[in-house]
C-alpha cells in the first residue's frame, strides 16, 4: 500500500473505533487526578494497550507507560505522547468530590487522541507498513503543581523534576526515541493551531519564618512571617516596570499558608511562584530580581527566608519538519481554513525540554470551550477533540515511516540543541544561581 492508502485504511479503523476514543476521553474527563497520582488514568491506558497486544513498561516516573508497536525495522522510532494529569479546580461540575481535580486543561483529549492514534496503527495491514517503530507514551505530571508535595517527593529520591517528561528524560525513558508527536486540545475557533513558541520558566518555593506570640496580648514579642510575605510580593509588584515586553516576563506567586491560627502571630508562611520568560537568560535576570524582593521582605520585618529553586520548562520550539508534516494531514482533514499558525504563548510545558534533546511537535486541536484551568472548561465537540487528532498523529507517522521511512529519516538526522548530560547539567546550573 502507499502512504495514501495507508493513511485511509488508519482514519477508516479510527472511525470505526470513534465510539470507543470517544469513550476513553469522556471516562477521563470525569476522573481527574493530579500529576504524579494518576493511577486510575495509567490503569485505564495499560488496559487499552493489553487489549491492542502492545507490549508495554509502566510505573515509569510513578504513573507513566511506554507500549510499541513494531513496525518492520527498527530504524526509526517515532513517540505519540499524550499527558495524564489534570489541574486543582474544585467548583468544575466534573471536578473529583476528594480531590478538587479536574481536567480544566483537556489532557484527557491527549489520551484519548493518543490512543486512538494506537488503534489505528496497530492494525497488522497498517503496522507491517511502517519501516520504524511508534513508540505510545502516557506521560505523567505535565502541570508543574503542588510544589510543596513534589519538593517532598523529591526529598524521598522519588522524582527529580517537577514535569514528567523531564523525568522520563532523566531516567532514560526517552534515550531510544528520535522524535515526539503530542497535540494539546484548544478552546480557540480554528480547528487546528500548529507551530508557535512558549515561554520558560523557573519555580521557587518560599518559606517565611517568624516568630509566634499572642497576637492580642503580646504581638511586640513576635515577627510577623506573613507582612515579611507581604513585603516580598510588594517587592516583586514593584519590579514589573522593569520587564521588557519583549521578555514575556510572567509571575504569579500564590500564599499556600498564610499563618497558623488567627490569634497567634504568623511565624510559617509559604509561597510558590514561576518566573517565566520568553528565553532562560530573561528568566534567570527577572528570577534575581524577584530573590531580591522577597529577601528585602525578610529584612524589613526581621523575619528569615529560605528559596527553593526548582527546574521549571525550557521555552517551546516545534520542529519545522514536524510541523509542516503535521499541518499537510490538519489540512487535508479539517480544510486549510481551518488551521492557523500559532504565535508565542506564555504558558509553558515540559515538552519544551524535549524539545532541546529531539525533533519535536506541540500543536493544538479544538473542541473544548470555556476558558484553561477555570470551572467553565468543557468538552464541546468530543469527534473534533478526540478522534481528529488521533487521525492526524497516525496519518503523520505514516508519513515518517512508511516509504522505507524516508521522511522520518530525514526528521531524524535534524542536529539537537543539546545531549542529554548537557540538558541535566543545564538546569543544576539555573537553579543553583542565587
Ligand atoms: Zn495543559
């Protein structure tokens, strides 16, 4: 078969199975978990993968799993991710009752697109067509959240990063793959964004220390952790004039614990905040700058500060052959019309650091509405959000590999920004600047 029969016979065996993405992706969308908890949501991807008979490793960084599918050479090996966690937002009417979770961010659409991608692949006539191997990847933690819990994680040996993908870089989950393919879902009109850059960012976990004392009868015994807090985030408001527009610069501290008991002087205060930034040397100036403040917090008031640094994302940059393969199959699905190029966004994701090590793709695909990481996020049209970007991610990785895997060499010869050794080296360096 040639590639365009290939990729009819793909959509064919997706669109059969439409019901069923559909099904995964809704079934997701009413279990939310957080990052690095998703164990229901990994259980239900290693179920799809025993049902398709694709081998695969799990529990990688906590709740990730690798399946592949070979092809008829090894050659080349192509990933399809798809993220497994949700965000905190209690008021969602699917939100998880104990939790407060919810996918207010539509990663259950990557793994239901993800999938999907692996139904239609892994069928015999498709499969023994491809001159490489997909690797299907359900990714843990892309929402780099609940610092405080994964600073403990990390103190325990458990995890490293904040992101699962960067954790899957560290214990080598992505050293025998060439390149990844992921979308994320968007509530934007067009149908399909491609291309676009994103910011990156630093976070940094704040421990304010005080004194105690009764806050009625004694208060001139104490030091008040909470207005050295106060004093710190006036600080950092004060240095926005200094950012250039340029710079993208993006930081939204938020007080995790504000104090013990109304009646006692605050002596335990805690933040968390990002600095992001269109380029880690933006980062990094603004990131000093913000140290700065939040130390002035702690002189002013007498009070002490601890600043936990923690690796955030790298900026995001989609890689142009990828992207171009990716565009051609939007287009022949949804109409040239209906696919856009994306410009800089100053969010951030960990595929922002794969991105540094491998050819990489993050685009969007519609169906959702209401607006990312609010209670008014919902699936609107669950085909386009579900079972089209299944569809285009296999049809793309028939393009790589079938054709004895001519364009996927070529994807594959592209010279990385870094090794691996670098990239590690990289983020002790930006963390351990004080
Ligand atoms: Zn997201």
């Amino acid at each position: 078969m040639n590639k365009k029969e290939l990729k009819q016979l793909a959509c064919s065996i997706i669109d059969q199975n439409s019901d069923r993405i559909i099904d995964i992706g809704q079934q997701i969308f009413a279990n939310p978990e957080l990052g690095y908890k998703e164990h229901k949501t990994a259980a239900l991807v290693e179920k799809i993968f025993d049902e398709l008979n694709l081998p695969y490793t799990n529990k990688l960084a906590l709740t990730g799993s690798k399946a592949v599918l070979k092809g008829k050479s090894d050659q080349v090996r192509v990933a399809v991710m798809g993220e497994l966690d949700a965000v905190l937002c209690p008021e969602h009417p699917f939100a998880d009752l104990e939790t407060g979770a919810a996918h207010s961010c539509g990663h259950n659409a990557q793994i239901a697109g993800m999938l999907g991608a692996a139904i239609g692949l892994s069928n015999p006539k498709v499969a023994d067509c491809l001159a490489g191997e997909v690797v299907f990847m359900a990714v843990p933690a892309e929402e780099p959240v609940e610092i405080e819990y994964r600073q403990r994680l990390r103190d325990q040996g458990l995890i490293e990063f904040l992101g699962g993908k960067q954790e899957l870089i560290k214990i080598g989950a992505l050293d025998d793959i060439d390149m990844t393919i992921m979308f994320h879902s968007t509530t934007r009109d067009a149908k399909v964004v491609v291309d676009g850059t994103s910011n990156g960012f630093i976070a940094k976990l704040i421990k304010y220390k005080g004194k105690e004392a009764h806050a009625g009868g004694a208060p001139h015994n104490g030091v008040n952790a909470l207005n050295a807090a106060m004093i710190g985030l006036q600080g950092i408001h004060a240095q926005r004039e200094t950012f250039r527009d340029d710079d993208c610069i993006r930081i939204h501290p938020i007080i995790t614990k504000g104090g013990d008991l109304v009646n006692i002087v605050p002596a335990d205060v805690r933040l968390e905040t990002y600095v992001r930034g269109k380029t880690m040397d933006a980062v990094l100036l603004a990131s000093k700058k913000v140290n700065n403040a939040l130390k002035a917090g702690a002189l002013a008031i007498g009070a002490e500060v601890e600043i936990i640094e923690l690796p955030g994302f790298l900026p995001r940059e989609n890689d142009k052959k990828l992207t171009q393969i990716f565009r051609a199959n939007a287009v022949e699905l949804v109409g040239a019309d209906n696919v856009v190029t994306g410009s800089h966004g100053t969010g951030s994701s960990d595929i922002g650091d794969v991105m540094h090590l491998m050819p990489a793709i993050h685009p969007y695909v519609g169906g959702m509405t209401g607006s990312g990481h609010t209670k008014h996020y919902e699936v609107k049209d669950p085909y386009l959000a579900y079972v089209v970007p299944a569809k285009i991610m296999a049809m793309s990785v028939i393009d790589l590999l079938a054709e004895d895997a001519r364009l996927g060499l070529e994807v594959k010869a592209t010279e990385p920004k870094m090794t691996k050794e670098e990239y590690l080296k990289l983020w002790d360096n930006f963390i351990n600047q004080k």
